[in-house]
C-alpha cells in the first residue's frame, strides 16, 4: 500500500507529445489572437518537455488554457501527462479525469490515468484497471506490462512475469517490460549479508553483536532466510554474557491479500544451569482488505536476558493486532495493540503487560518524502518490579514526528526521523521524551550494497537523567 514510483515508463515522455494539441485554425470571421497566442505557448511546453522540464511545461500549457478557453479539453490530456512526469500526482490523476470525460475510450489516457493509480500505491485498483485494458486490447503489450507492474507491487511477482511472458510476445523489445522484468529477477536473487550491532543504555546495559544471514526465494512467493547471531551482553557489576542464536526466517504470500512471516531462534550455547527453554519465535499474519486497509496479527515468544535473574531469562509472550489506515496517497494511520505475559522466573510472580499506539503521518514535501504527523503511546504493567527490565505503571507519551527519506533504494539513500514530546509515569511529573535515528545505504556495484544507521532515545530531555538508549548498526549485503 506504500506508494511507490517505477523509473520513468517509455511511454510516458512520448505520450506528452502525441497527446499536445495540434495548432488550431481560426473559425471564419473570428479574431485569430487567442488561439495563435495558445498555438505559441503549446510550442513552448513542448519544448520544455523535450528539454526535460515537466514544470515548465505546465505552466505553458496552463498559459494556453487561458488563452483559448474552449480549448481546455484537448490541453488536459497534455498536461495530465506532464503533471504525472513531474510527480504532481493529484493534479495528474484529476487532468486524466477532466480529459477523459470528454475522450472516455481514449487508450493513452486510460493508461496514463492507470499509471497514476498505481503510483499512488492504489495497486488492486490498477490491477483490475489494466485487466480491463488488456481485455479491450489484447494486441498491445503495453497494458500487460501496466498489469504486471500492478501485480507486482501488490505482492505477486510470480502473477507479473507471466503477464510479462505475454506482453514479450506481443512486444519482444518493450523497454519498459524489460526493465520490470530485470528489477523483479534482481529481488528474488540470493544475497548474503553480515551486520554489526550494538546498543547501550544509561543503567551501562551493552549488547554488541554480528550476524550473519543468506537469503533465498525457492518460489517467488517464498523468501528462506537462515541466520546466526553472535551476541556479547556487558554490564559492569554482572558477568559476561555470550550467547549464539541459529534461527530461520521464512516470508511467504500464499494470496495476493493474504503475507506471513515467521521467524524461529534457538540459543545453541544455553548457560550452564539454566532451566528455560532456548527458543524465541515470532509470526505475523497480515490481510489486505483493500488498497486503503491492511490489518494484522501477531504473535511472540521471547526471551531476554536479565542481570536480576541471572542465569535465568526473562521469558514470555506476546499477542497483538494492528491496523493500517490509507485515507489517502499520502496519509498513514497505524494502530497497534497488544497484550504480553511474562513467566515467573527467579523469584518474581507471573507479570502481564497492555500496550496500546497510534501514529498518523502525511507526506509533506515530495523530494524527499518529509513526513510530518504525530503518535501516542499508553504502556502500563499489571504490577511493579524490579527485575532488571523496565516495567512502568500507567505510562504515556504523545509526541510530534518528522520522517524523510532521500534518494532511490537501488542508489545512494538517506532516511531518518525523531519524535519529541511529554510523557508521564504513575506518580511522576510530566516530563520530555526525544528520540532520533538516521540511516544511510550505498550501492557499491556488482551487487554489493553498504548500510549504516544510528539512533539514540533520551527519558528526560529536560535534565537528561531519564533512561535513555543509544544504538548503531553497520553492514553488507551482497546479492549474488
């Protein structure tokens, strides 16, 4: 449901031209300047397409639309086009709209209206849209590539290179199918990735770790990950702690609106004297109930390590359910509940935990996707104790957020965000929480990928005594 821009189709630049309106000839015994000022600016939106400039372009064709008014029909299909290039994306899906009420049969429009839709992360909708295009015309390939980048986007890879298959025949030397058809074999390539991690907090709790992972897709719908993780948790008045975790992380998408993921660890090096069971688990099912509604559930084994109840883990498990609202393109509503039962273990009675949050966020400024929105978060424990994690009673916090994200996935990206606002614990005064991170990857070619990122979460900015986390992350990826 995240909207999302392929580089830009082939089609779409030489649409902008095909579709410009031709020059108009002055009825008999009517004034000619109207249209032949149009004529003049028509020319010179053309000419800022072909030089590349989309803006320019629509400002010009603006320009026309208001020298020759009764030539607004046949400018809308042009500028549609230009808005589209530009990323102007509702502008663009509402010219297509204005210009195919007056040309509804139109094939360029109805695959220019179509492109926007699934840009606009409306993937199910486009789907049936280019289904129905292909239908009217079957001897074209253009809507089995439009059809397939559909497909592919909703999560069925395997639907898109069959449609792919397809438009080949029709089109063998399509750009655009080409290019579709190399992204989706790049993504189910085996890669192979190492990563260092470490974390601190201000009770001097330090984990540092390495882990190693290989992935692999025996079905386009089924992504094989196992992993090792090597971990090494300090603190300076307890013993060392080394622990190795084997596991396997599995995602699949048996339906187009059905995903699951799982994830199985086992501790291979258990400490000498311990009783709990050396395994963690985690699964998630999520259900697409359209293009502007996703829910999901999850659940969780866990299990922590704990100075307090050394050699003994923290062990438990957690239910929860979310929700993901799109009222529009650019919007995002989360909502997330969940309830987690901690075991008794060294003397501490059985714990329960409810946790409810709320995050909303709308897309602000395009060129790097700034986010701007706000969350809330209530987290209480059934009762309080002091065995080595933080277990609140009746704690809130409600916080401003930005979020952006620059540059493309397969290039060179930054993306980062922080939140800041009050938060309150049972009995405490309203205090300030902030927190931040950062991240930054770089293709290095021949498959090789690099990844960095950072964050840090401060309690009390006010007097920075609260309890307060820093973390940072570093690796390759490699993808054969």
């Amino acid at each position: 449901m995240t909207a999302r821009r392929l580089p830009l189709p082939a089609f779409l630049p030489a649409l902008a031209f095909l579709l410009a309106p031709a020059p108009a000839a002055p009825a008999s015994g009517a004034p000619a300047s109207g249209s032949a000022r149009a004529d003049s600016l028509i020319a010179l939106a053309q000419r800022a397409g072909r030089e590349g400039k989309p803006r320019l372009a629509i400002t010009r064709y603006r320009e026309a639309e208001r020298a020759a008014p009764g030539r607004r029909d046949e400018i809308q299909a042009a500028l549609a086009f230009q808005y589209a290039w530009a990323g102007d994306l509702d502008r663009a899906g509402t010219a297509f709209d204005a210009a195919l009420a007056a040309d509804p049969g139109n094939y360029d429009l109805r695959m220019g209206r179509l492109l926007v839709t699934n840009w606009k992360g409306h993937h199910l909708a486009a789907w049936k849209g280019y289904a129905d295009l292909v239908m009217d015309y079957p001897e074209r390939a253009g809507p089995l590539v439009g059809l397939a980048a559909a497909q592919n986007w909703a999560g069925r890879p395997d639907l898109a290179r069959h449609s792919l298959t397809w438009s080949r025949k029709l089109e063998p030397r399509n750009t655009d199918a080409a290019r579709l058809e190399t992204s989706i074999r790049n993504a189910l390539r085996p890669d192979a990735g190492v990563f260092y991690d470490w974390s601190e907090d201000s009770d001097d709790y330090q984990v540092n770790g390495v882990w190693a992972e290989a992935g692999f897709s025996p079905h386009p719908q089924v992504r094989l990950v196992p992993f090792v993780n090597r971990l090494g948790i300090r603190q300076p008045l307890a013993p060392d702690v080394d622990e190795t975790w084997l596991g396997l992380t599995v995602a699949a998408r048996p339906a187009t609106r059905l995903g699951f993921r799982g994830r199985l660890s086992v501790l291979a090096d258990r400490t000498d004297g311990a009783t709990y069971a050396p395994l963690t688990a985690s699964t998630t099912l999520d259900w697409t109930l359209g293009d502007r509604v996703r829910v999901s559930g999850n659940f969780e084994r866990f299990a922590v390590v704990s100075f307090r109840t050394f050699p003994e883990k923290i062990t438990g498990e957690v239910y929860g359910a979310a929700v993901q609202l799109r009222p529009d393109w650019l919007t995002r509503v989360d909502l997330t509940a969940d309830l987690a039962r901690y075991a008794p273990v060294a003397g501490f009675e059985t714990n329960h935990r409810r946790q409810f949050r709320v995050a909303a966020s709308r897309q602000v400024w395009a060129p790097i996707r700034l986010r701007l929105g706000a969350s809330g978060r209530v987290l209480d424990f059934q009762k309080v104790q002091d065995n080595g994690i933080w277990t609140p009673d009746d704690f809130w916090v409600a916080a401003g957020l930005v979020e952006w994200n620059w540059g493309p996935r397969d290039g060179r990206s930054v993306s980062g965000g922080a939140e800041i606002g009050p938060a309150r614990e049972a009995g405490g005064d309203v205090t300030f929480f902030a927190s931040w991170h950062l991240a930054y990857s770089q293709a290095l070619g021949r498959g090789l990928g690099l990844e960095i990122s950072a964050g840090h979460s401060e309690g009390n900015v006010e007097s920075w005594t609260g309890y307060d986390r820093s973390y940072a992350h570093a690796g390759l990826r490699i993808r054969f």
